[in-house]
C-alpha cells in the first residue's frame, strides 16, 4: 500500500472480493465491521454525489498495517495519490462503475463470510453493527438500491441484493452515460450526419455520437402508405476473444474479438419487415414462434423489463427510438396496466394513440429469426440491431454503424440480458473481421478484415500441404464442402445466468478470471495471422484454445452430452469450439481432412444426440445488415 490513504478498489487495484474476506476473518474483533462500513459509505457517498466516485473506499487506518500481510502482493499495486472530489464534472462515466466493484465485491464477501461453516450469526451481526453506524438518510439511499436494514434480511439476501444493485448500476450507466448518474436517469436524443455506403453498410460520414446536436423527441413516419421495410442479416461465428467485449471489462479495458458473418442455407437468417398502418396501435408479429401481439397503451409497450413481458426486444427498440415516454426509455415505472397516461413521446401526458397519430399511423413489425433458440450466433443482439436499422429507417433518422452498435448494447441492458457488443458488429458488418476497441463508455469499434478462406467450407479444401482454394478437389468433395462444419447440438442455454458468472468474477477481481480475459484479449491477433497464412491445422488448434479458454473462465460452457461429441468425433479434428456463451447451441468444428468431415457427417447423422440435432450449411456473408424499402 502507498500510505495511509491508498485506495482499495482504485482502478488500477487488484484487491479482490477473497482479498476483502481475508482482511475481515483476520481484522480484530473491534474494526472487523469497518471495513464493510468504510465500502458501503463509499456507496452512499456516490449516491449523495449523484455519480459514482472511483476508488475512495478507503481502508481503516488501524488495519493498513496488517493488510500487506494478509492482501496477496499483486493486489498492493503503489498507486498516485488522486484527489477527491464529488463534483459531478470531474468524474466520468466509466469512473462510475467503480460503484458495481464495490457493491458486487462486499456483496461477494458477505455471502463468502456467511457461507462459511458456522459464520452465518456473526455475520448477521456485523451487518447489523455496520448499519448501527449509518445515519437514517444513508440507509435510506441504500434501500432506494434494495439494501434495506441488515435486520430485516438474511446476509445471503443482503449479499444478493448488493449483486443485483452493482449489474443495475452498469445498465443505467451504460444507458445514460455522460447525461446523467448511472443512479439518476437522464435523457437521450441525437441526430447524425449525412450518409455514405461503403461495403454495402450504411454509415454517417464523419458521425460521433459526441459532437451531435439534439434530435427531435416526436417521431415522423417517412414511408409511403404502400411501402415496406425490409431488413436481413446474417448470423455471427465467434472465433475467439468472446467476453473482452462485455461490459463492464470492456469499457475499462477495451476489446478484441475475430468473428465472421454467415448466411444459413443461402440465406440471411435474421429477417425483420416494417410498415405503416392506418390504425393508431403496434402489431408485432413473430413468424418463426407463430405469435403476435397488439399494443394500445403507453403501459403495453414499457412493460419490456417483466419476466412475463412478450416481444421485449420490439417493446424497448420502440421505445428507445423515440415512442416511449418523453421520447425515452421506459426505465421510469410505467401506468397501471390498462391505462394510456404518462409522458409520450410528444410531452407531458401523451398518449401511446397521441404519439402515433403524430406519427402519421400505427405501426406493423413482423420479425423472423430462420435460427433455433439459444443458437449462440448472436441471434438476440443482431435482431436488435436490424429491429433498430429498421425503425430508424422507417422514422427517416441516419443511423451510423458506431451509433447502432451502442444502441443495441443500450437495448440489452434496457432488457437485463446484458451482453457485449461482437454480436451486433459481427452481424451487421460482412465478412471475418477482428475488431478492437479502446477503453471508454461509447465502443468504437476498428476493424480489421481477415482472409476468410480457412473458414469458408466452400473453400478450404485441402491437398497435402498446400491450400486448394475454391472449386479444387473431387466433385464429391466439392458437393459436400470442406474441412468446417457448423452442427447444432440440439441444446439450448440462456447466456444471462452465464454473463452474470463471468461478469461477476471480474467485478470481485477473481485472479483466475482476469488471467483468462487477458489471454483471450491476445488470443485474436494470433487467429488473424493463422487464418491470413491460410493455415488450416493452425486455425483448428487455435479453435480448439479458444474452447478451452471458454471453460476455463465458465467451466459450465460444456456438458457431458458436448463432451460425448467431442469424444467421438476427436480422431476426426483440429478442434471445435461451441460458439456463443456455450452450454448448447452450435458447434463449430475443423476437420482434418474433407474425407473427415464426411466421416463426422455419417457419425452424428447416425446418431445423433437428440432429435433437434443436425447440421446446417453455410456460407460467409459479404452484405453484413442490408435494410431496403419495397
């Protein structure tokens, strides 16, 4: 530590939730419980502040001593001495998320502490003896985060509450960002710069999302009577670096990712079509699930955050471009269900009718996803992205690449499903890309395009040592494809519980998981060079790394039914990789030889694990996201 005022959770610091839970089993009986008070002031402290203060959770001057013993070296990074302040300018938005640290790393502890054999009264007691030492204001502030009194819950309940406080914080900062706290909402209005086209995407030539004057709140219908949105796009294959793209890693830190988009069965497999209709209401229609849904009032539509809500993604991507209250989100609590009251797009106590009379008719979106749940090809944030082209377009407002990335991420925190951004710029931009991305609150992604031939089954086939390109090999070998297969496994799992795990272990500064983020933020600069050298073998081996680093930062990514797979198709592969999150969905596999991929093909149409199981044929993309108007 570098003196008496060195700061525990300061963005440079290492000191971990364990770091917390040896300091306080280690603590004397007298200042044990300050530590934990010291953080929680540091909450109330960034509520009170209407920001979030970086890294002022400041250790008792009594226990700085016996924490150089206790705290692993790496934890006691020499930081500078920075100065304090609450004034919201000097702080900035990434800074607030220093308040999810805190609050995720005690809520950690606590439940650490409390799970210990024996332990679960005396931490009872410490909470208690922590909110004994704060005033009726400050545990106001933290009820207003569902930190209640210590009393009146179990510290396992208080440890959960803090969880679900530090992943709302990164939400609304991320919704919110620079126009207000990440604890009090702010507005959003923009408007973008002419457009250009290059490589088949639209982009605002010049655009920021920083330097643009405000947009109007009221939405205007820029479609004919007998005109129809059409937009399509294709699915993303992760290659590897998957969750450096994840807030709030980041944000902090930057990304990078390698991923590819592909057409499923010859065609873009992410479809949404758009009109205007002359009653005053929205349609929503789903074809692949055969549902649909009418919506009539303000409250029908802002219920998107319910667990029981249906088409939340079309809910918030209409209220987010502008149909919602005061041209917002619908975080503000919605009417009592059945009512049309509040604050529509057009001002104080607009209705969802007013707004799209105003608008020039209701609204019609059909949405169709030609992919199985669960896939882990990006489905959900790429039908986000074409929901929110489409109804950009359909409301006459540009929309540049940068702006609908942020968006999307934008709408999955609107949703709770969290998630990062390589989804949406895996499927709105073309071909096989590595994209990084700098530390900062709004992801600017740089591309970089990479060769797709090793990838592309209608390419990589291969003779001895040399690569044989398009059209080479037998005509058997030629109908049936090369050496990568795309197989779905029949299985699903929902990535939400998964993010939270990830998510959460880097919030607590978990040592295993910030090793493995930093090997997978290396990890696509080394796939970008095997796959532009052509190097099949090397891009299989590599596949096969990124599926052990997937593991190893959630060792529930696999299953006994995806090892049995794996297992008998091992003799056959460079390797293979569950694409997404894992669990399920699609695997992605190198074969090593086209005559080996034919002999997986007889293995697992044999016997298949499940009667959903089965290949799909594919194709690399090289449109990205295309919205036209028939």
């Amino acid at each position: 530590m570098a003196g008496e005022d060195s700061r525990l959770f300061a963005s440079g610091s290492a000191f971990s939730a364990d770091d917390l839970v040896s300091v306080i089993r280690n603590a004397g009986p007298e200042t044990r419980a300050d530590w934990i008070y010291k953080c929680i002031r540091e909450v109330v402290g960034s509520i009170e502040a209407s920001v979030t203060i970086a890294g002022d959770c400041r250790a008792p001057k009594r226990e700085l001593a016996m924490t150089n013993k206790v705290i692993p070296s790496k934890a006691r990074n020499p930081l500078p001495e920075l100065p304090v302040t609450t004034h919201p300018s000097a702080l900035t938005s990434l800074e607030r998320l220093n308040l999810s640290r805190i609050l995720h790393t005690v809520g950690s502890a606590v439940r650490k502490l409390h799970d210990e054999k024996g332990q679960g009264r005396n931490v009872r007691k410490l909470l208690e003896t922590v909110y004994g030492k704060l005033n009726r204001a400050e545990k106001s502030r933290l009820a207003a985060l569902g930190l209640s009194a210590a009393s009146t819950r179990t510290p396992r309940a208080w440890a959960a509450a803090a969880q679900d406080a530090a992943f709302e914080n990164i939400s609304r900062t991320i919704v919110y960002g620079d126009r207000g706290s990440g604890i009090c909402p702010g507005g959003q209005s923009r408007r973008t710069r002419p457009w250009i086209k290059t490589t088949g995407v639209w982009r605002a030539e010049g655009s920021s999302l920083d330097d643009r004057a405000a947009r109007p709140d009221r939405p205007k219908s820029a479609l004919r009577s007998d005109e129809i949105i059409w937009g399509r796009a294709p699915a993303r294959l992760d290659l590897g670096g998957g969750w450096t793209d994840t807030p709030p890693y980041s944000l902090e830190n930057g990304g990078c990712v390698i991923n590819a988009a592909v057409n499923l069965n010859g065609q873009p497999p992410i479809q949404v079509y758009a009109r205007v209709i002359p009653e005053p209401e929205i349609r929503i229609y789903s074809i692949d699930h055969g549902a649909q849904l009418t919506i009539r009032t303000m409250a029908e539509l802002l219920d998107y955050r319910l667990p029981t809500s249906k088409f939340g993604l079309a809910k918030a991507t209409l209220a987010l471009c502008g149909f919602g209250p005061a041209g917002r989100s619908g975080r503000r609590r919605p009417p009592e269900a059945g009512s049309d009251a509040g604050k529509g797009a057009g001002g104080s106590g607009t209705s969802l009718r007013e707004t799209l009379r105003a608008f020039g008719g209701g609204i019609e979106l059909s949405t169709l996803a030609a992919i199985p749940s669960g896939s882990g090809l990006g489905t959900s944030s790429i039908m986000g992205a074409a929901l929110m082209a489409v109804v950009h377009r359909m409301t006459g407002r540009a929309v540049a690449p940068r702006e609908l990335f942020h968006y999307v991420l934008q709408l999955e925190q609107e949703l709770t499903t969290g998630g990062g951004w390589q989804d949406q710029v895996g499927g709105v931009l073309p071909g096989v890309k590595m994209i990084r991305t700098e530390p900062g609150l709004v992801p600017d992604p740089r591309i970089h395009y990479v060769t797709a031939d090793v990838l592309d089954p209608r390419g990589n086939l291969w003779e001895g040592r040399g690569y044989a390109g398009p059209g080479a090999g037998r005509a058997s070998e030629r109908e049936t494809g090369g050496q990568t297969l795309l197989y779905y496994t029949g299985l699903r799992r929902l990535a939400k519980n998964i993010l939270r795990t990830v998510v959460g272990n880097y919030l607590d500064r978990d040592a295993a998981a910030l090793d493995t983020l930093r090997e997978l933020h290396a990890y696509p600069p080394k796939m970008s060079e095997a796959m532009a050298a052509k190097d099949i073998r090397r891009f299989g081996e590599l596949i096969d790394l990124a599926w052990k680093l997937n593991k190893r930062i959630d060792p529930d990514s696999t299953t006994p039914v995806i090892e049995g797979i794996l297992g008998r198709i091992g003799k056959h592969i460079w390797g293979a990789k569950l694409l997404g999150a894992g669990g399920g969905g699609f695997l992605l596999i190198v074969a090593r030889s086209p005559r080996d991929a034919r002999a997986i093909r007889r293995l697992l149409e044999e016997k298949p694990p499940n009667a959903r199981a089965r290949f799909f044929d594919y194709e690399i993309s090289h449109e990205g996201l295309n919205v036209t108007v028939c």
